[in-house]
C-alpha cells in the first residue's frame, strides 16, 4: 500500500477546473507513486483515505453508456442553425481516395440574422461526432441582394469521406432529404 501525503492547492489551480465552481483553497490527497514526497511547513492534519474497494467482474457485468444525441444542424456563424435545407452534390475520385461536397443554399435564413449576429466565418457541419469545418464558402447576389450561398467541402481520404457520410445519413434523416443518384 502506498503512503498518501496531501497537498495544498491554490485556489487559482482549481478555478481551472471545469468541474469545480469553487475559487477556496482545498486539500488534494495524491499517492506517492503519483508525485514525489514534498517537505512543506504544512501543519495541518493529514488525510487518510482507506483504500478502494475493488468491485469482482462478473461476465454478466455490462457497463452502461450514455451518449448524448445531437441534432445534426449546419451553421454560417456558430451558434446559429441554419433553417434552409440545402441541395447537395457529391463527387467522389474513381480510386475513393478524396471527395468533394458542393451544398447550395437558396435564400437561407443566414442573411435574415447576420447583420445581427455577425459575419458568415465559415461552414459547420455539427453532429454527435463533432463538427466539420470549411471556409470554401460563396455568395450569389441578384440585384444586388445576397440569393444564394454555396459551400464547398472537401474529402482527402476515405476517412474523411465515411465521417462525411455519417453526417449526412443523420443531416438527411432529421431534415427529410433523399439520396438521389445521377
């Protein structure tokens, strides 16, 4: 068994923490194995700890994950979903090794709320895996009025390209769009 020692922390280590709200001092209770013995002026009383209990594995034993369910959305500027359902065209090399994905946008609600919001800084594509990101994005104006905007992202591997296509079954399951081969 090794030895606990304990620690004193600053409360500006601990305002770093993403789980303590706390800005106090604390104690924190490290193995030795963990971190050397340290000599300090610290005259407090120590803290034991009994060891843990260690819980037998049974085959039965199934351990349960949440996952967190994300609705696939697209965003111009983070934080804002995008409501326009957009038609998109795939390309895809002979060999699979890279692809191209053009999503057109007619009249999006973008240009309702940037004046508000901000500036369109790129295109998001957001879902329980993360976000994928390109900056390949242009304007169509028509009389001098924003009409359409057309984002370009790009596959460089089959990596990229089965991570793209997860989205989209999502994107396309939550939106209502069909795969229409031509």
């Amino acid at each position: 068994m090794s030895a606990v020692h304990s620690v004193a922390v600053s409360s500006s280590a601990i305002s770093r923490c993403p789980k303590n709200r706390h800005s106090l001092p604390a104690l924190v209770s490290l193995p030795t194995a963990a971190r050397p013995i340290l000599r300090s002026a610290f005259s407090g009383v120590s803290l034991h700890l009994p060891p843990p209990k260690v819980i037998p594995r049974r085959s039965s034993y199934v351990s349960k994950v949440t996952v967190m369910m994300v609705k696939p959305v697209i965003q111009f500027i983070q934080g804002t979903d995008e409501q326009t359902v957009p038609d998109v065209r795939l390309t895809k090399s002979r060999d699979g090794t890279n692809g191209v994905a053009i999503f057109a946008f007619d009249q999006p609600s973008v240009f309702d709320s940037s004046g508000e919001l901000g500036d369109i800084t790129g295109f998001y594509m957001i879902d329980e895996e993360g976000v994928l990101q390109s900056v390949d994005v242009s304007a169509k104006f028509i009389n001098g009025k924003p009409a359409r905007i057309e984002a370009k992202y790009v596959m460089r591997s089959p990596r990229e390209w089965d991570r793209f296509m997860r989205f989209m079954e999502r994107y396309s399951q939550a939106n209502g769009l069909q795969f229409v081969k031509k």
